[in-house]
C-alpha cells in the first residue's frame, strides 16, 4: 500500500466558497436546504438542483445555473410536488438537462422529471413511473444527443422489487416503462451510463436470498434500439455482492465496481470490493481491488476520455475504528497500479469519511470529493490526480466551523472542479458551491518589438485572460529591469540581445510565462559616458534673470509614447438555441429552424463569425488529426475542422441570425464551434467562442 508524502499539494487551488441557493434562516419560510446535485455542459456551464423544504408546506425542487466563469443565477422552482428524495441531475454536452426525483402521490412513491432543451425553458413535472407500484434508487443518463434513460426499482420490498427502465428520446415523451430484471426474484441497486454512440448500460443486483446481496447484472440498448432480453451475471455465482457503480469509455468498454462479502468462520464477515471489464461485449472474470480480509466499503469510480479508470473506497481492518480513504487506478491497456491512501492527517484518513464522488477532465485530470467527519463537525475534503502526477494532499474544501454535508461534483472540459454542499452554519443553511481553478491564465497578443534602440523607450503589451479571477502581470525586461501591467514600457541603456518575459498570475496563483527575444541597436548620436535612459533633472527656479546667463536648454520630448488604439471587445455571446434544424430537414422535427447569435460590443466594429465542425481525432505529436487506422491508439483529441466565416460590416446591432448557410453552402448535422472576433482601429478582439448541434 502506498501512502502520498505530505505537501505534496497542486500549485493551483480553490477560489472563495459562494452559495448557489438562498441562505435561509431556520426561522424563515424555508427551513432546510438539501439533497443538492451539480452537472456541467460541453462548455462549462453549470447547472444546480436542491430540495428546499418549507415550514408547514410542500418541498420544492429548486434549479440555478452558473455561465463558465460568472456567477450562480438566482433559484427558480421547478417542482411543486411534497415529500422528494433521491435527486438525480444529467447534463449532456450540448447543454440538454434532465432531473428525476421521487415523490408522493397517490399513497405512492412515483418518480417524477423535468427536461430543459439546450438554451430552453424547465418543462413541466411529469410521472414517469407507474402508480401502482412504489419506487425508490432512481438513476439517469443523457447521451450526447440528448436522448435521457431513467432507471429505478419499482415495487417496494426487497421480495417484491424490479429493475425498470423508460426513455426519453429528443423532441419526444417518456417511453412506457420496461422491466429489465427478472422478476420472479428481487433486485435493487439500479445504474445506468451511457456511451459517446447512444448505447446505454444498466446494472443492479438480483438477490439470492439475503436482503442486501445478490449477483450484480447487466444488460445494454443500443442508439435507437432495445434493451437485451437476458441480462448478463457479473459478479460471482455465491451472490454476496451489492452496491454496484457502472462508468462507460468513449469506446463503450464499461467497468463495474462492487461489494462483494465473505463470512469466513469464525471471525465474521469481511467486505471487499470487486470489479470487472468489459471489453468488446464480454466481461472479465470479478478481480479483487481490495484485501480480501478487511472491511472496504463505499466504493466509486470515474472513467477518464482516454479510458483510464480510477476508484475510491474507504477501509479497514475488521475491530479497529482506523480506516483508510484509498484509491486505485487502471491504465486504458486494463492494469491496475497500487493502491494509495489519501492521508488527512496523523499518517491515517479519520473514520467517518463518505458521500464520495469522482470526476475526470478531457486531459485525464482526476478531482475526489468526499464528506470527513472532523470534530466537531463534518467538512467537505478534497485531493486531484494530474494527468502523470501524483495524489495531492487532501484539502478542506468547506469551512471547519460548519456543518458541511452531501457534497457532489462535477467537471467542466477545461479541467475547472464544481463542488455543491449542504453548509450549515449557526441557525442559516444554504447549497454551498465553490470552483477548484486549475487553469494557468492565457496571455494574447504579446507584443514584444523585434529590435529597438538604446536610449529609446519600448512599448510592450499584453492582453491576459482567465476565467475565474483577474490576472496580476509581471514583466522582466531582460537586462535586470522590471515592469508590471498590460502595457508597459521600457528602456535599454546598453545594445545587445534582451530576453522579455511576461508572466500572468491569477488569484489561485496558477501562473504562465511567455519570452521574446528583443535585439537592441546602438544609438551613434549619444555621446559616451552619457545614461541614455536618465530623464531630464527636476527644474529649478532660476531666480531673476540677468543677461550674464545662458537661455533655458529646450524642454525634451516625453519618452512615454501615449496610449495606443485598443482592440475591441466581444462579450456575452449566446445563442437562441443551442441545438436547430436547417430548412430543409423535415418538418416533423419539433426543433426550430436556425438561431440567433446574439453578443455584446463596446463599440461599433466589423464582425467576424468564423464556423468550425468538431470532430474526434487522435494525437500526433502536439496536433490533433483525424483518426486513421495507422493513428487508431494514439490518444483520442478534438479537432475543429474550418467550415467557412461569415463578415459583417461596422455591427451596431448585436445579433445575426443563422439557419446554416455560409455563402450558398448548407452546414451539415453535426456538432459546431462559432468564433466570433471584432476589428476596430485596426485592432482586432479575442475571440468569444460558443457551440451548438445542428440535428437530422
């Protein structure tokens, strides 16, 4: 067992701890806040959902969202149903959102969902499930074409239950709902995931007698097709597993983890947790990630785009109230490493450690959450894996003097880390969220002359960007001068070749630098001896004049050359619908006909809308190609193939619509990025980015 040495923590860290709901007294309307669940879009944008409970009234399901970069908007009912547990949120990458929970009606536990179109408005609740039949441990996918799987079991009782599936395609309703276990035997503990291609995976366990183990099953549904009529057995024949986790790769390989028990005589049970692979349809035989004579419990996993696959479980030996958060990882060619606990302090995890979550960015970056019983109190933790690094030391997350529960987590593609809360504080609560920023700031448009002369002042510019938090830049001249700022100017005193380096810092201290080599000429009309970069002396009074004395030496000219024309700015790019149709894509679909993109200018400048289709490829070197059987295992990228720009002349008005058509040629279905730069003064904006789908 391996342990990670103290200090080693990233460089990179979090930003300050906001809410995303409401802070609420216990004495006002609302008295709890809980339950809270956090997805991100293909973009970064998050979206939050909470149960608020009421005094004397119903609970409500609560929904807020946050742009990538900006701040949590303000909560908006979405449910008025009473008695909800068991939240579910789902968010594909086109920004498609769907939320199950479990409600009361009709002397029942039913399921209830809304849906939300990327760009769209919260649907109305519906029952997706029977109301003959009580249900509970709902779970939910959404693929990347926005065709969303419930899963849950219906029928309470542990002799009586059934795993149960429906469907909700794009542009359509819930499906009526399919059994999917068998059920002349209980089953529970439902989980469903879904793959790049629209092919769904579901697991639970069929029981064997006992009330919390069985034998963990699967079965699949193809894009557009049904689920198999067999499922498949997983774990092993003794029927001793539960707690099944599923994650899926983008080239549909799943893994399953699970608990699986002993009882060895005399000393009593053991718990250790199980896995197993599937690969091309067929899945391994169970292998132990864990020792087989402690007790491991709890186990999660994440699967990263590279198809890396990492778990965590908390554990111990049976008798003692030490245990150890751990976590494993496989490489994508199927081997397990060694296992390594996650240590908090006095060379051991402190028990009480639960609610884990993992998540991975594109980059294979991997973030844990988890909820730490620290006394008084509980406190939300956390540690990252970088991609070819180590576990970091974990790191308190929420504040120590709160009660901090229920953490989730999600992670957008740029690597940013989403944690929401339950924080209790005092006789106030409130859905906590705070964002693990480890993104260095970009530097655009370094201006850095290629040559300059001595004596003679050099003006240097930069335009640093970061999402998160300002960015505080530093300039290093080269010939031991320094500089702060976005522009700056500078003067050598000596010829010569000068490195420049600029470095960037945002408020987390992830930094970048950037270096430009500047030759410097002599000047031959200095005189020798003479610091051609000294200003000219103060001026003294001269007192009364008389014609003995020479005139005044003429004034010199400034060597600060004056702002320059700025670049213009593109801010608040949105679009009306994130996913359309062309004209002529048939009119039964429900989708609109084209968009409109809409954006901020500070002032009037010609615009560019330059459209690219994103597609997979694989990595060669430091570019992304398309994939190719002799590239087939480089590692998966994203490329962005040009499709045409679109110029529109000194823009006042701040929209365009668009149904797909650049200059007589019709934008295929597919996945787009849209640019969008301004030019003005000759100078010429970053560039606001957003996507959108175009559907069959």
């Amino acid at each position: 067992m391996l342990s990670i040495p103290a200090g080693s923590a990233s460089a990179a860290g979090w930003l300050p701890p906001v809410n995303a709901s409401w802070a609420v007294p216990s004495a006002e309307k609302f008295e709890v806040v809980s339950l809270q669940d956090v997805a991100v879009d293909g973009e970064g944008n998050a979206t939050a959902v909470w149960i608020q409970s009421a005094i004397d009234g119903p609970q409500i399901v609560e929904a807020a969202t946050r742009p990538v970069g900006g701040s949590w908007s303000e909560p908006v009912p979405i449910s008025g149903d009473s008695s909800k547990v068991e939240l579910r949120l789902a968010v594909n990458p086109a920004g498609d959102t769907v939320v199950l929970w479990i409600a009361y009606g009709g002397g029942k536990q039913i399921v209830r969902a809304v849906t939300r179109p990327a760009g769209g408005e919260w649907s109305e609740p519906v029952t997706i499930s029977g109301l003959e039949e009580a249900t509970y441990e709902p779970d939910l996918a959404i693929d990347e074409q926005g065709s969303a799987t419930a899963i849950w079991t219906g029928n309470v009782g542990w002799e009586e239950g059934v795993v149960e599936a429906t469907t909700h395609p794009v542009d359509g309703e819930w499906s009526e709902p399919v059994e999917l276990s068998d059920d002349s035997r209980a089953a529970r503990a439902p989980q469903v995931a879904v793959d790049p291609q629209g092919e769904v995976t579901a697991v639970w366990v069929l029981a064997t007698g006992s009330r919390d183990d069985g034998i963990v099953q699967s079965t699949t549904r193809p894009a557009d097709g049904e689920w198999g009529e067999v499922p498949v057995d997983v774990s092993g024949e003794d029927g001793l597993a539960s707690r099944p986790r599923i994650a899926v790769d983008p080239e549909g390989d799943a893994t399953v983890l699970w608990q699986q028990q002993d009882i060895p005589a005399p000393s009593g049970f053991r718990i250790f947790v199980q896995t197993a692979h599937r690969v091309d349809g067929t899945w391994s035989d169970p292998l132990s990630l864990t020792r087989e004579d402690w007790i491991s419990t709890n186990p999660e996993l994440t699967v990263d785009q590279q198809g890396n696959v990492t778990a965590i479980w908390t554990g111990g030996q049976p008798g003692t109230a030490t245990r150890h958060l751990t976590v494993r990882s496989r490489s994508a060619a199927g081997t397990w490493g060694q296992p390594v606990d996650l240590v908090t302090k006095s060379g051991l995890s402190e028990p009480g450690e639960s609610d884990f979550g993992l998540a991975a960015d594109a980059q294979g970056n991997v973030t844990a959450i988890w909820s730490a019983w620290s006394v008084p109190t509980y406190v939300v933790r956390s540690a990252r894996l970088p991609v070819g690094g180590t576990w970091s030391t974990p790191a308190d997350v929420s504040s120590t003097a709160a009660y901090s529960i229920w953490p989730r987590l999600a992670v957008g593609p740029e690597g940013y880390a989403t944690v929401v809360w339950s924080g209790f504080q005092g006789n106030a609560q409130a859905v906590r969220s705070r964002v693990f920023d480890a993104v260095a700031p970009k530097l655009n448009d370094l201006t850095v002359p290629a040559t300059g002369t001595v004596g003679q002042p050099v003006a240097m510019s930069v335009k640093p960007l970061d999402v998160w938090s300002p960015v505080t830049t530093a300039w290093s001249f080269g010939d031991g001068g320094s500089g702060a700022g976005a522009t700056v100017s500078h003067c050598y005193s000596s010829p010569g070749e000068r490195t420049v380096t600029v470095t960037g810092k945002d408020a987390v201290a992830n930094a970048t630098s950037e270096s430009r080599t500047i030759s410097i000429e002599p000047d031959p009309a200095l005189a020798p001896g003479v610091d051609p970069c000294r200003g000219p002396e103060p001026p003294v009074d001269p007192g009364p004049r008389n014609d003995s004395r020479p005139p005044d030496p003429p004034k010199l000219p400034s060597m600060d050359p004056g702002p320059g024309p700025t670049a213009p700015v593109v801010s608040e790019l949105r679009q009306s619908n994130a996913r359309w149709r062309t004209p002529g894509a048939g009119s039964r679909s429900r989708l609109p006909v084209g968009t409109t993109f809409r954006f901020k200018l500070d002032r009037p400048a010609q615009v560019q809308l330059a459209f690219s289709r994103i597609a997979s490829g694989r990595q060669e070197g430091a570019r992304c190609v398309k994939a190719t059987r002799a590239n087939r295992n480089e590692p998966r990228c994203t490329r962005y193939v040009g499709r045409g720009a679109l110029v529109i002349e000194e823009q006042e008005e701040n929209s365009y619509g668009f149904r797909g058509n650049i200059r007589n040629q019709m934008l295929k279905p597919g996945r787009y990025r849209l640019l969008v730069t301004a030019i003005a003064d000759g100078q010429t904006s970053a560039a606001a980015p957003i996507e959108f789908t175009i559907a069959r």
